[in-house]
C-alpha cells in the first residue's frame, strides 16, 4: 500500500510540473525567466561531475538542485552551434558549418530574443555573438534589447581582440565598439549580474550568457593560479584549468544574482558548451599579442573520442545542465537525444510566444513535456552538419552515421556506430550493416535537402 501511495504522489508531482512548465497561460502564472549560459571549447570530461581534474563546484550545485541532458548535441564548431541555439533550425539551413565573420542570419529571421520579445520578454545577450562581425549585423539587429561582448569569436583576455584583421576591434555594447580595461570573464559576469539587478519589475526576461572561456587564446590571473590542483603541470594546462575556475565561478555569481534577485523559482536556467574541448596552440599567432602562454589546450572529451571540429561524440556531445526549482525534479538524469535546436520550441512553448513550427521551419522540438515526465520522449533522428571537408552525421535512437566527404585522393567514407553497446565509437560497422547504412543515408539525403534555404542574399 505504501508503494501504491508513493507512486500515486509521484504521478501527481509529474503531472503538476507538466501544467507549469508546458501551460502557464492555462493556470494562469507568469511565464518563466529563461537563463542560457554557454562555454566556448568546454569539453565533455572538463567539469567535475565527468571525473575532470578541476574543482567545479559552482556548476556541482547547479546539478545537484537540477537536471543533467547526457545526451545533448550541438555542432562540432561555435558559429553553427550559436545557429541552431537562436533559430530552432539546423545551421546548414543557412549555409553555416564553419566559424563565420559575415552575417550569418537574414534580418528578417524569426529568431529565439525577436519570438520572446514579442511575447513581453526583456532580452539581453552578453558574451560572444559570432553570427556576423560588424556592427551592422549584431546582436541588436535580431531581436537583443541589449547586448554586450564580442562581435567576432573568442578574443583575448585582456586587450579582447579578435584576430588579425577587419575585425580585430570587436568589443562592443550596443554595436558601439568601446575600448575597456579588465579580464574578459570579469567584464561579462558584471554585466550579466548589474542587468540582471538593474532591469525593470514585471516583465519576464531572456538572459543569453554565451561565455569566450575556455576558447583560445589563455591567460588567467595569479590569483586563480593560486587555486588550481598542484597535481596539475605545464604552465598552459595550468592556465587552462585556472580559466575552468574562473568560468565556474562566473556561473555560480550569475546564478546567485538570479537569486537573490527573488527570481530563483521562476527561472530556468541551462548551463552547456557550444562545442567539444580543443587541442589547438593556445598562442595562436593569429591573434593580437596578449602576452598568452605557448602551449597545446589540453581540452579533455574523454572516454569520448574526438575533439572540437569533428563529428565524434567528443566533438558534439557536451555536458549540460538544467535547473528550475519546484518543476524539474533535482538530481534526475536523462539519457534521450537532444539538440541544441530543440532550445528555440521549447522556450517559445514556456513563454506562451505565438510563433508556431510552420512559420519557422523548426527542426528542434518542444522537449518541455518528456523533461517533466508528462510524456515519453519520441524516437528521432538528429542530422549534424559538420564543416564541409569534414562530416555530415545522422543519429537515430542508438544508431549514428557519419559520412565524410571525398578529399583529394580520400573517397567518400561512411562510418556507423552502435552507441548503445559503443558510445566510444571504437568500431565502425558500416561494411557489417549495409541495409541500415543505406537507410540511414536516404534519410540523410532527406534531412540535408533543405540546406541553404534561409542563406542570406547578396545584395
């Protein structure tokens, strides 16, 4: 009797965090502030919770009180990830599989800031843009009421510039470049924090926090040195872990900011990466002098294979984090497929937007209703766009193809993976399951057939 009494309460829980994440303007309440902090290069096994040697105890709390996505996927670089994030689409939908400095969405784009805005949200980006490098085409222009960062990509930690060239000189507020003194994970937890404290009573907000750490190039000061593991060597990994730090406590100011600020219930706040953690030169001599040590980044994807820029698990999976107190029950994990893309339906459903699917060719989903435990999550296929000399990948339910393009005298190559018997994707099955690799190819050819169909226009 007991049990049947436990179950029942259990059933009545789930139903009840169903009505408030997927129907607020059926019950009545205020739609929920919705919070999205990003890493850049965070790798899979960089945080604590995935046995990293670093100390995250800011992003430990966040699971503790929330939930972990194992299984969330993005694209196997930053601009494509950031893509999907803000239109709910694939990114190859608009041409983006590489880091891009051109305007990468059309104006005229239904994005994730102009859907909530809309809705009666406030809207503020703070951090790195990457969709388009000059004033004209940022942040601003999609739907931000305020924004704040980068332009361009990841820039360096003090002088914050990009690299040699047109956009060397990125950082703005507002698309007004500004010239400001400090280290760029301070200046943006600040940010964050006073807009955070300093906006007006009574609206909801959309915070998009799109961090530039841990990407290249690293310089970290002494006094988070000081905290990092003796039992961690090399002046970069040193830097590199001391940069984890830093952005782990940016989380935790952030989050208490949402806090104390009364807003904790009421907010849904995901913390993720936009791509794999990278091996690249850290000094890369592309970028303006900032005094950065020299040294490969020991990003760590593993028991995952890959790294940034490939189609691996190592590349695309990454480690997320969703908390809302009182509606997502602490502690829980979930191990179905999901995209980056599926942020955009889903939020736009939370915040009752009136924008629906077939206005924006979502390829994303409302995954609002399977998160509570109102339904059972649906089998799908996720199709993963890698940079075009690269991949092309295709999950459904456990089963992943990647196709690789012929390059110089390299033919064209298909991989398949079981990932529930082989997550590690150490063996390719591809010339033992003909059948399913040419169904999983068709449906590949159908996923990719409306590539390119939002590109924007030359003029």
């Amino acid at each position: 009797m007991r049990n049947f009494s436990q179950r029942s309460q259990r059933i009545a829980v789930w139903i009840s965090a169903f009505a408030a994440l997927c129907l607020p303007s059926v019950r009545g309440a205020e739609p929920p502030n919705l919070v999205f902090l990003i890493a850049d290069d965070l790798g899979w096994a960089d945080v604590e919770f995935h046995g990293g040697n670093v100390p995250t105890p800011n992003l430990n709390r966040l699971l503790e009180e929330g939930v972990e996505l194992s299984r969330q996927y993005v694209a196997p670089v930053c601009s494509p990830t950031r893509a999907g994030f803000l239109t709910g689409r694939y990114w190859s939908r608009f041409g983006i599989t590489t880091p891009t400095n051109s305007q990468g969405l059309p104006f005229d784009t239904m994005t994730l800031p102009r859907a909530l805005r809309d809705a009666g949200y406030e809207t503020c980006l703070v951090g790195k843009w990457h969709l388009g490098s000059q004033p004209e085409w940022g942040p601003n222009q999609f739907g931000f009421d305020h924004s704040y960062g980068s332009l361009a990509g990841g820039v360096a930690p003090y002088n914050h510039h990009y690299k040699k060239g047109p956009h060397t000189v990125t950082w703005h507020r507002n698309g007004e470049l500004i010239e400001e003194e400090g280290h760029v994970t301070d200046l943006l937890v600040s940010e964050a924090t006073r807009w955070i404290s300093d906006r007006k009573e009574g609206s909801p907000f959309f915070l998009y926090v799109p961090f530039t750490a841990v990407h290249l190039p690293i310089r970290e000061p002494e006094g988070w040195l000081q905290k990092v593991p003796d039992s961690i060597k090399g002046e970069v990994p040193r830097q590199y872990a001391a940069c984890i730090l830093h952005l782990d406590d940016a989380v935790g100011k952030i989050v208490d900011a949402i806090d104390d600020s009364g807003n904790k219930n009421n907010t849904l706040v995901v913390f993720t990466s936009d791509n794999g953690g990278s091996t690249a030169e850290n000094n890369d001599t592309k970028y303006p002098d900032d005094q950065c040590p020299n040294g490969r980044l020991p990003g760590n994807n593993l028991p995952l294979r890959g790294q940034k820029g490939t189609s691996y698990e190592g590349g695309i999976r990454v480690p997320t984090i969703v908390r809302w107190p009182g509606t997502l029950e602490a502690g829980t994990r979930f191990d179905t497929p999901v995209q980056i893309t599926d942020w955009m339906p889903t939020f736009c459903s939370l915040a009752g937007s009136k924008v629906k699917s077939d206005q924006v060719k979502w390829d994303g989903r409302d995954i609002g209703p399977w998160l509570t435990g109102r339904e059972k999550p649906e089998a799908r296929s996720i199709y993963n766009a890698g940079p075009h000399f690269r991949t092309t990948v295709l999950l459904k339910e456990n089963w992943k193809l990647i196709v690789s393009a012929a390059k110089g005298d390299a033919p064209e190559r298909s991989e398949l993976y079981d990932l529930g018997k082989d997550p590690n994707e150490t063996t390719n099955l591809a010339a033992d399951f003909p059948e399913e690799v040419a169904a999983l190819r068709e449906e590949l050819t159908r996923a990719a057939s409306s590539d390119r169909d939002a590109v924007v226009k030359s003029p």
